[in-house]
C-alpha cells in the first residue's frame, strides 16, 4: 500500500506553516545530560502539526471562553495540536503494508501526556502501549486524565514508565515511534545517531520506526504564526534560527477572547534536522530501508490532501511536515 489517507491534513503553502510543538517537561535536560555533559534541550517533547484552517474563535460571552487563569496548558495542547486516532491508524496502515498483519505493540518515546499510546490501546482490545519519558510533572498530569478517559480493560493495557529514551530496554515491541519532533532535542549527529541506534534495539524482528518532521522555506523565518480555535488563540512562535549551526528556538503562546494570555507555554530548543540528515542517519544507525511518505496537494485550496504517499520528490512550498518509517 503507498497511499495513505488521514482524516486532518496539513497545511501546506499556507502562512500557518508550523502549527505543531509537543507539551514540554522538565526532563528532557535530563536526557541530554545522560548523552553529553551539558543541557541540550528544555524540552521533553512530542511536536508541529498542521491542520487545515479551523473556523475562527467565537468572541467572548460572559459566562463562557477560557481565560488564561481557567485554562491548563496541557489541556490547550491536546486541543490545538494532537490528532492521536489519526496517527495510530496511519501507522496501522504503513505497518501492515509493510508486514501483512497488524501490529499489537507499541512504545511511545518523549510520551509526554501520552495521549498518542491512549488512542493506542483503544484501537484494538489486544494492543499494548509502552510511553517513555523523564519527566514526572507531565506524566503524573497525563495519567491523570487517562485514567478519567479509559475503560478499565484499556487502562490496563497502557504502561507508562519515568525513563530515559536513551537506556530505557522494556520489551522489543511492533513499533517505535517519536513524533512532534521530540528527537530534535539531539542536535549533534552523534547524539541523534545513539538515539536511533537505540530505538532500532528496541523492535521486534519486523518491526518499525515511525518519525515526524517538518520543513519548508518558511520553517526558517523568525515569526508569529497563529490559528485560531474554539475559544482560544494558538500562536506559533519561531524565536530564533541559526543558519549556521541549524538551531531554532519556539515557542507556544495561548491568546484568549478576555486579552488574556499565556505566554511561552512551551519552549522547544531544538535542531532543525532535514529528511535527507535523517535518512542518513537511520542507515547508520543499522534500519534496513526507510521510506518517506509525503503529502499531495489539494490544488483548489492550496492545503495538503490528507493523503500520504511513498514519496522521493517533495515540493518546494512554504511549510510541510512528513512521516518517515523505518524497518529493521
């Protein structure tokens, strides 16, 4: 199967270029410090997403938006930028094309409120979720509303571990996964390429690495980008960018109706790594082949399709994000 249909596609040639940034911890420093003997990232990440245009946020009632005192920034996150059932059936998807049967475990790397494993065990009542992450603010948040979300059976079925990506083993499982760009927290090759490596140990013989990134010429633009939802504003900050070294630093702000804001709700200190880097990369770190699958256009708005193709040519647009699936 080389096409792929998601139900929320992503905004391509668009001003909204970089819509999507996971909900940070404190301990992804951590991660990095384990890898190097200095601080790489602030960041315990999950990533950018583009969706098409939502419609614009209601104004204000009196007794009805978010305020920036009412409102969680964990909750503004899932809300604005995480489309779970979406990605765990596109890797459903690109793994059974890939192996004739569905796959039945999996691990979350920089789970973060792991949401994405949630979506997971509800997919199928034989599916395992494994999410991985150093820091204990966000997961003790996320288990919080699982547990509110979850049947009991589901709840069972989810396994969320305070660790380091790095080292952590569990068992060899169906599929890895580390979207929203959390691996970009590595920003020296060698560092990225242990990552990898690692990830690769933890598979099954036929198993399979799915990664997200991003790019586009608006990608290196220091700007505000905002899109507006139900009640709230999310604005997309790109702070800094180095051509030299790679680096960007972003931020997400939340604007509500009353003028209230919250600012820098996440901050993400990363490298702005290429699928060409990355593809590189998983060559040396032992994957077998890797695929890129790249989103078509939808020639009357402009915006991507939702549909995702093996793909070696891209377009040369404004902002894009792509999947990468790797096989052992």
């Amino acid at each position: 199967m080389s096409v792929i249909e998601m139900n929320h596609p992503r905004v391509k040639n668009s001003t909204s270029t970089l819509l999507r940034a996971k909900a940070p911890g404190k301990g992804a420093a951590k991660v990095a410090a384990n890898l190097a003997a200095k601080t790489l990232a602030k960041v315990s990440v999950n990533a950018l997403q583009k969706l098409k245009k939502k419609p614009a946020a209601k104004p204000a009632r009196k007794n009805g938006w978010r305020t920036a005192a009412t409102s969680d920034r964990h909750e503004l996150y899932e809300l604005s930028v995480q489309t779970p059932t979406e990605e765990v059936d596109f890797m459903d998807k690109v793994f059974k094309s890939i192996n004739n049967r569905l796959p039945a475990t999996f691990r979350e790397d920089f789970c973060g409120t792991h949401i994405l494993s949630s979506a997971w065990v509800i997919q199928r009542p034989s599916n395992h979720a494994y999410g991985v992450d150093l820091d204990p603010s966000v997961l003790a948040w996320g288990a919080a509303r699982r547990k509110q979300q979850l049947s009991p059976s589901a709840h069972k079925r989810l396994h969320i571990v305070q660790g380091n990506v790095l080292s952590h083993k569990g068992e060899p499982v169906d599929v890895v996964a580390a979207f929203n760009f959390s691996y970009y927290i590595f920003k020296k090759r060698a560092e990225l390429l242990r990552y990898f490596k690692f990830a690769r140990t933890r598979l099954k013989k036929d198993g399979v690495f799915f990664l997200d990134c991003y790019g586009g010429y608006e990608s290196f633009s220091e700007q505000n980008e905002e899109r507006n939802l139900d009640g709230f504003t999310y604005i997309w900050d790109t702070a800094k960018y180095n051509p030299i070294s790679g680096e960007v630093l972003n931020h997400i702000h939340f604007k509500f109706p009353d003028s209230t804001q919250i600012r820098k709700a996440f901050t993400y200190d990363w490298r702005l790594w290429t699928i060409a880097e990355l593809q590189e990369l998983l060559v040396d770190a032992g994957f077998a082949r890797s695929t890129v699958y790249w989103e078509g256009t939808d020639h009357a708005t402009g915006g991507g399709n939702g549909i995702f193709r093996k793909a070696t040519q891209g377009e040369a647009c404004a902002g894009w994000i792509a999947y990468i699936a790797a096989e052992k």
